[in-house]
C-alpha cells in the first residue's frame, strides 16, 4: 500500500474527491491541443481521468515520493513525468506544441504560476486551475470592483476568464483553512500585445501599488508629459488604476511610447 503524507512546506492539500476531480478534467474544451501538462499531480486524482481522455499527458512534480506513488498506483509512462519545479522549468524546451495547463495549484505559489503560464502563453492555449478563491476572483475580476487589480489585468491581457465553480474544504485533505474556486483561461492573444509588453507591465503595477490616487498622481514617478494628450489620454489620467479596462491600460502605454520615441 502506497500512501502520501502531505508536506506542508509544499502546500500540497490533496483533493478527495473524485466527482470533483472529473468534473475539473471535463473543464478541459480539448480546442487546438492535444498535449495536457497537469502541475503538481500528488496522489494522481486529476492524473487517472486526464489518462482516460485522448491527451497526451504529461504531469511535472516536485515531490520524489509523489512521483513514486504515481508510478506505482497510475497507469502513466514514466518519460511523461517531468520531476522538478514547475517555477523553475523552460516550457519552451520542453515542449514545442500547444500544451494546455491543468492542476489544484498549492496556494503559495499560485500567483507564480500565472505571472509564469503569461510568460509561456505563446505555447499554453488553455488553463483549467484550482486556486484559493479569494486569488481566483482576482484573476477574473472586472474593473470597478475591489478584486480587480494586478493579477487580473495582467491576466486579462492574453487570456478569457472564466470563474467555473467552487470547491468547499472538506474535499481536500488536510483540509485549509479556505473555499477553492476552480477557473478557466482561454487565450486570446497569442502574439505581442499592440504595445510594449514590458512597459505595459510596469504601468499596471505601478498604477495598482498606488490604487488609491488617481493615475496623473500614481505613475508621476515614470516622468512622462501629458500636456500636449488627446482628451482621451487627460480622462484616463484623471481616473484610478480600478476604473481602467486592459483596452485602456494599452492606449496608455501606447502613449507613453510615443513620447519617449
């Protein structure tokens, strides 16, 4: 008998059930990929319905036990288990074709694993993730709403989301400390967005780390001019990071380019 006592430097919390678990799997609509590459599979619960789906499976675990209880307890090939840290991975290396992204994501590193899928969208069409739900509700929050903040915009730039349902406590074990939300990102631009990509990262952040303040007074310390802007550019400008759509976090960046060029 095989068994798994969950590490909690890890923030390993395994799901128990298994209606649940192919519930989550079915979240998969299987459009443009055929790869699934499933990150932190534990005791392999998500692991043995994606194995009876038409994927092309591959799970990456950080967990040596894990692992050996994967081999031992779940029909998968051994060259498809990818042993190490999901953070620390080149994606691009390892994979070259579209790989859809699936996993009940340890809560203290969830955050992580978003801002690193962004990184990878070019090659990452899909994502069915088990977040804490306060995280997941900031992913796909909207503007005007206390959720909405860094993690939503940056999200929102490259991918749909979708807020799928939520999981209670007592389906995992050990059970935490909070309700899970289950979520869903389909990516909507694979390529560059119309702006500079990295500029584009530091407006939002920088917008956001002041929420309180209106944007011609949060983001004075990047030293750009907007006396000669459009109305458009003076309205956005006088509104706070919230108010904002991503649409108009691009026009602002686009902007800004134009008058450092």
């Amino acid at each position: 008998m095989y068994t798994l006592k969950p590490k909690k430097y890890l923030g390993q919390h395994f799901l128990t059930e298994n209606a649940i678990a192919q519930k989550i799997v079915n979240s998969l609509t299987c459009e443009c990929y055929n790869n699934v590459l499933e990150i932190g599979p534990g005791k392999g619960i998500l692991t043995k319905f994606l194995l009876n789906k038409n994927f092309n499976t591959y799970v990456i675990e950080i967990d040596p036990e894990a692992i050996n209880i994967l081999i031992n307890t779940i029909n998968i090939n051994k060259e498809k288990i990818i042993e190490g840290d999901f953070l620390k991975v080149e994606l691009n290396s390892l994979f070259k074709e579209q790989t859809a992204i699936i996993g009940n994501f340890p809560y203290n590193i969830s955050s992580q694993i978003i801002i690193k899928i962004i990184e990878n969208k070019a090659i990452i069409p899909e994502v069915i993730g088990m977040f804490q739900k306060e995280v997941a509700k900031r992913i796909v929050a909207k503007p005007n709403t206390k959720e909405y903040g860094i993690l939503s915009v940056l999200t929102q730039a490259y991918y749909k989301t979708e807020y799928l349902f939520t999981v209670n406590e007592g389906c995992f074990f050990p059970r935490p400390k909070v309700k899970s939300g289950l979520i869903r990102l389909k990516r909507i631009n694979q390529n560059l967005l119309k702006c500079n990509e990295i500029l584009f990262n530091q407006l939002v952040k920088t917008a956001f780390n002041q929420r309180r303040k209106i944007l011609k007074n949060s983001l004075s310390k990047l030293n750009f001019s907007f006396a000669t802007a459009d109305h458009n550019i003076k309205d956005l400008m006088h509104m706070r990071a919230e108010q904002l759509t991503v649409e108009n976090f691009i026009t602002l960046t686009k902007y800004i380019e134009s008058q450092s060029s």
